[in-house]
C-alpha cells in the first residue's frame, strides 16, 4: 500500500472510531450497555436506566465525548444515579470503544488504569479532604469490536473481592466495591442481548435501514434523523476500514493473479472495491486504483471490467 493509502487508512480508522463513540452516545444504546454492564442495574428496565443516566440532562445524548483525565482522552464518561431511590448516590462510568483487539497490551489492564484516574479524579470534586466515604464506585466497559475468533461472544467482568484469608472479619460490599472493568466482545450474538444490539449496531452485516428495522422491532428503539446519521457513519467508514483490510489481505497476490489465472470470484472482489473505491472518494477509476496500488499492467483489464458494468 501506498504512503498515500497507508495516511488514508489510518485517517478512516480514526474516523471510525469517532463515529463509534458519536454512536453510543446516545442514551438508548448506552442505557442497554450499562444495565448489561454494571452490577447495580441488572434488576432495572432498559426505561429506569435511561432516566438514572439522564438525570438532570435535557438531551438523549451524553455530551462531553472525549474528556481527559491526566491527558488521557477518554472516549464517554457519564454519570448514572443509582437505584436506590434516595436520588443521592451515584455511579461513574466510563465505555470504550476499541477497535484493534491487540494494541500490544491487553485491554483489561488499560481498563484498570482508566478505572483508577477516575478514581483519582474524584478527589476535590466528590469528596473533599479525608472523607472517603463519599468516593464513588467507578466502572469501565470495553466493547471490543474485531477479537479473536476464539474469543467473540464473550463478556467478562472484573471486580474487586473480600477474601478470608484468616478469621471472619467481613465488611459490606460497597465499602470495598470501587472499581469494576468489563469486556464486551463482539461478533456473536447472544440471543437478543446486548451482544446481538452491538453487532448490528456496528457490524457489517445489515444496511442502515436494516439496522433501523432490528433496533426499532427487537428492541423498542425509537429511531430519530440524528440517532440514524450517526449509525451510517458507523456503516461507511466500518466498510471503509473492511475494504482497506481485504485490499492489505490480497494486494500481494494481485500482480502475479493475471498470469496464474485469477478465478472470476477474485477479479469480481477487486473489481467491487474499486467500484466502491471511487463512489466513497467520488473519483474517477485512476484514482481508486492508485488507492489500492493495482499494478499498472493489470488495470487495463480491470478497466474492461468496470465498462461492462457501466
């Protein structure tokens, strides 16, 4: 791949990212995520969680995307009261949306170390000098977008425990209950769940006004002009980065593909991103072929190609 691709791809990345954390900002989703997340909401309608995370807000939207903390940006962090009913006590919470499964650490460490900025972060704002009853518990939830295969469908929860290494002394759990990291994987569904709403949400699979169907039929989401906009963002730059993936996965056998015979299936795949190539950076054939590095002596038969299907 080209420099010039290779800035391109990794603009589209960015791109996608963001409109995965433009995505969940909306209370909907995020209400589902967290009552599938967070311990304290298990027992709550998807209804109750939406007004516990909206509290005094006046939109359906989370603002306040990417605060940092220590200047580390944080994708969403928001507040949820808690089910109490006192109206007084309350949860902080932090998604992620990570896109790359192996960064070159695991993501339930970074999750950790998210965990304990917010934390940190409490200081002077929940509580003030040593008044560490009023610290709050934190929560961070990672949705993993592309794991292994091995791994897809999988949610895990990390939390802290009381262990009785010696004698019975015993405190209550919300003394020592303070942080929580959660991970969603997807590419399995789970029967409806929360896992089956994130891959539709986010995958590949449905066209936007499949996605409007499912979210609205499956799962009572009323879905507005804007909630809309923002899952096709989701949809352009995912098949964005999916093309750029396969044109990476089939580049090396492109140039010899011609004279070892390429089977129609595989000049078909080449000839759709190129078609797709050009209809997203709505330019000419030339310019989408020099996008995917298409070596100069096979782009007169994929200009054939293209003819035939104008």
């Amino acid at each position: 791949m080209s420099q010039a691709a290779k800035d391109l791809d990794k603009h589209l990345r960015v791109e996608l990212d963001t409109a995965c954390k433009e995505v969940l900002k909306n209370i909907p989703f995020l209400a589902r995520i967290v009552q599938a997340s967070a311990r304290e909401y298990g027992n709550c309608s998807v209804e109750e969680v939406e007004k516990l995370i909206r509290g005094d807000q006046v939109t359906d939207k989370i603002v306040g995307q990417a605060e940092s903390l220590n200047g580390r940006n944080m994708d969403l962090r928001f507040d949820a009261m808690c089910p109490d009913g006192t109206g007084k006590t309350k949860v902080l919470l932090n998604v992620e949306v990570q896109n790359k499964y192996n960064p070159g650490y695991d993501i339930i460490t970074r999750g950790i170390f998210y965990c304990a900025l917010m934390l940190v972060a409490e200081d002077g704002v929940e509580f003030t000098g040593q008044n560490y009853g009023e610290l709050k518990k934190v929560y961070s939830i990672w949705i993993a977008v592309n794991p292994s295969v091995i791994e897809q469908g999988c949610i895990n929860r990390y939390e802290m425990n009381e262990v009785h290494m010696r004698g019975e002394m015993t405190r209550t759990r919300k003394i020592y209950d303070k942080l929580t990291v959660v991970q969603l994987n997807l590419g399995e569904d789970d029967d409806n769940g929360i896992l089956r709403m994130l891959n539709v949400l986010m995958g590949r699979t449905y066209s936007v006004a499949e996605k409007k169907q499912i979210l609205e039929e499956e799962y009572g989401i009323a879905m507005t002009n804007e909630m809309e906009g923002d899952v096709e963002k989701v949809c352009n730059y995912s098949e964005w980065v999916y093309e750029s993936g396969v044109e990476q996965g089939i580049q090396k056998g492109i140039a010899q593909g011609v004279e070892q015979g390429m089977i129609k299936g595989e000049i078909d795949a080449i000839v759709k991103m190129i078609l797709n190539v050009m209809k997203k950076m709505k330019g000419t054939p030339e310019v989408a072929m020099d996008f995917l590095d298409i070596p100069e002596e096979d782009r007169p038969m994929y200009v054939e190609q293209l003819r035939q299907r104008v």
